[in-house]
C-alpha cells in the first residue's frame, strides 16, 4: 500500500520565524533575553488582534490555566468549578491544585465542547465559576449560556488553547469571560514553541495575575499606587522584594515573545487556510461512516477531528492499523487524550460508576481522533487521504 506520510503539524516554526531571532539577537546588545521589552510588545500585539484590554504572556497553556484559577480562589474563595469532561489536562489540574472541586459534564457532539444544558443544571450555591474549554476549534458558547451566567453572577473562564480566532457572533473566542487562556504550544495555531497567554478586561485581575507569574512580587503589578501602598504597610521589607501572594515563576522569555510577534502576522490568513481545508475535509469524508454534522459557525481548526460513528471496537482497531500502514499520524480521544475522567489522577475524585453518565465524550473516548490540518497542506492530499478513509471495508 502507498504512504500517504501525513504529519499531525508541519512547518510551524518558519524560516522568517529563525530570522526574526536572529535579528533580535544581533540588535540586543544588552544580551537581555529573560522577560522584558519584546514580552511587553507581543503582550500588546495579541490584545489588539484578540481585542481585549490586558494580555499576560506565560510559558504555557498549562500555567495560564494555573494562574488563571489561582487567581479566582484569592479573589472567590474555594467551591465548585464546572469543568468539561473533553479538555487538556491541565485545565482540570489547575482546579484541583488550586482546591477547588471539580464538577463534570458531558458534550455536545456536534462542537465537542460542554453541554449547556448540563452546565446550567449543575450550577449551585458553592459554584464559583465555570471553565469551558473551546475543543479543537469549536465554539462552545451560546446566547443562552451567556445571559445565565450573567444573571447568577457567575464568572466565566475561557481555555482557547485549541481556538485561536474562533468567533461567536462575529466576535473572538477568548473575549467573552472573566478570563481567557491561549497555548502556543507547537502544534497549535501559533507557536513560540512553548508559551501561552492570560487575556483579561479586568485591571485588578491584569495586576493580580502579573504578580502571580513572578512569585507574588508586588513591584510586579505595575501599580505605582498600589506599590507605594504595601511598602508603607511593611516597611521593615525591601522595597523590591515584597511577596504578598505565594505562588511560582511562570514568565517568558524575549526569545519566544520575539517569535510570537512575527507569528502573529500571518495568524490570520493561516486561520483561513485551516478553515478552507477543513470544510474541504468533511465535503470529501463519507458521513456513512464518520462523523461530518459539526457546527460550523465561527470555526478555527487547528486539527481534523475523524470519528467514526458507530460504537466497533473492530472498526476502531481496523481504522488505526490501516492509518499506521499509510503512515497517517493520529491521536485518539481527540482533545487531551479522550474522557478526563478515566485518566488515573480523577480515581480519587470521581467515581467509576459516574462514567456512564458522561456517553457523549465516552465516544469520542473510544472512537474519536484527530490528524493534522495546517496551513501549508494542499487539498489535493486532503482529497487522497479521504479517498483513503472511505475506502476500508470496515466488517461491523
């Protein structure tokens, strides 16, 4: 059988990304390459594209979601968060380490984000927030969603990890709640290899979230005022070393800022470009056999996600083997590895028993993955490597 040799992520780092390094390292002569001027720039650069007021560039997804709800605990106090059961990791992780209990909820297939109406039923007294993951391009927002959260005063966490430029009415994805997460991991729509961003309209929380990813340091606000404030109500402390909250060094470097903002330039038409490929991937994919009736609106792909619709561990096992022979390289389960809570560190938490209840993302578990989709990819190779889909004979 012909290799198809198609790649989860190609050329996401590009020749004018090294050049844009090797231009900022020749003009600093400082040598400065921790923090500073280029982190400032790429942080003002986002907001704009994104439209928010305040964005705070980190060195993860993972620590944007950890800053993100530390910052909601020294703000709300502990509870509950209503988390997605279809997410990365870390997004549950930081609910947990921050000593919050996590409440789940189960999918909506055709945006492979959470529920509403399960998230509007599990909302109670000691909910805090709700952290909805934006999974693989999707929207996960509704109208409805929005108003209830408004009206119970409930804050809304975003994770656009997966979404970069995805839109609910005409406005970006990452705008919308208390606080937003983005990963710029390499796979994902744009890369600094590794980094992530905190996106906020709230000043406090800007200040705040500033201080927490660089150990609480309060000359780190950028706060003249509040600054002056805490050196008179602890005078014995140096002036540039009060730690009024403790937490972790998560900053960034001038080098991944530095290609970030050169990134950004082409983030825009690269999103196009997924998107053109993506709805040319389910047009050429046989809805006999997988899943293609996705909601559409306000897309932005970073990957194609192929799951099969019938419930066959046969067809399952088939698809797999006949995608390795091909050399087509896949993940199952779609977002961050399938259900979270299946995964060995929930044991504790939740019970087995609970999964039954969650059969929309147990699917996606079981039978769902994802392959690449990038800006260079031609359609002529999405259009072979659908003709290859629909051509095994699945036996069930």
């Amino acid at each position: 059988m012909k290799k198809i040799n198609h790649s989860l992520m190609e050329n996401n780092i590009e020749d004018s990304d090294v050049d844009s390094l090797r231009k900022f390292l020749n003009m600093n002569k400082k040598k400065i390459f921790t923090q500073s001027s280029q982190v400032k720039l790429f942080e003002k650069n986002w907001s704009k594209w994104l439209d928010c007021k305040y964005s705070i560039f980190v060195n993860s997804g993972s620590s944007a979601n950890l800053l993100s709800i530390l910052c909601l605990k020294i703000l709300k106090g502990k509870g509950e968060i209503i988390v997605p059961t279809l997410t990365w990791i870390s997004d549950i992780a930081s609910v947990i380490q921050n000593g919050f209990k996590p409440v789940f909820v189960d999918i909506n297939p055709k945006t492979l984000c959470m529920d509403e109406t399960q998230v509007l039923n599990k909302i109670n007294k000691r909910t805090k927030a709700v952290f909805l993951t934006h999974v693989q391009g999707f929207n996960g927002l509704t109208s409805k969603l929005l108003l209830e959260l408004k009206k119970r005063k409930l804050p809304l966490i975003e994770d656009v990890c997966e979404s970069h430029g995805a839109t609910f009415k005409n406005k970006k994805l990452g705008t919308y709640g208390l606080i937003s997460n983005f990963s710029f991991f390499y796979a994902h729509h744009l890369s600094t290899i590794e980094g992530g961003m905190v996106c906020t309209n709230n000043k406090k929380i800007y200040e705040l979230i500033k201080m927490l990813r660089s150990h609480g340091m309060v000359r780190e606000s950028g706060n003249v005022k509040f600054e002056k404030s805490m050196q008179k109500k602890f005078p014995d402390l140096s002036p540039k070393f009060i730690f009024i909250h403790p937490s972790y060094n998560l900053r960034n470097t001038e080098l991944s800022a530095t290609i970030g903002i050169n990134q950004l330039k082409r983030l825009s038409k690269n999103n196009k470009l997924r998107n053109k490929n993506f709805r040319f991937f389910l047009k050429n994919l046989n809805s006999k056999f997988y899943q293609t009736d996705y909601n559409m609106d306000g897309i932005s792909n970073y990957a194609f996600p192929l799951i099969l619709k019938k419930k066959s561990i046969n067809n399952r096992n088939l698809l797999e083997s006949k995608m390795k022979e091909v050399k087509i390289e896949f993940r199952r389960g779609n977002a961050g590895g399938g259900n979270q809570i299946r995964q060995p560190y929930l044991l504790k938490i939740i019970k087995k028993s609970e999964i039954k209840k969650f059969p929309n993302v147990d699917h996606v578990h079981f039978f769902g993955y994802y392959i690449g989709n990038f800006p260079t990819l031609k359609l002529n190779k999405i259009k072979k490597i659908c003709d290859f889909l629909n051509s095994i004979n699945f036996t069930d």
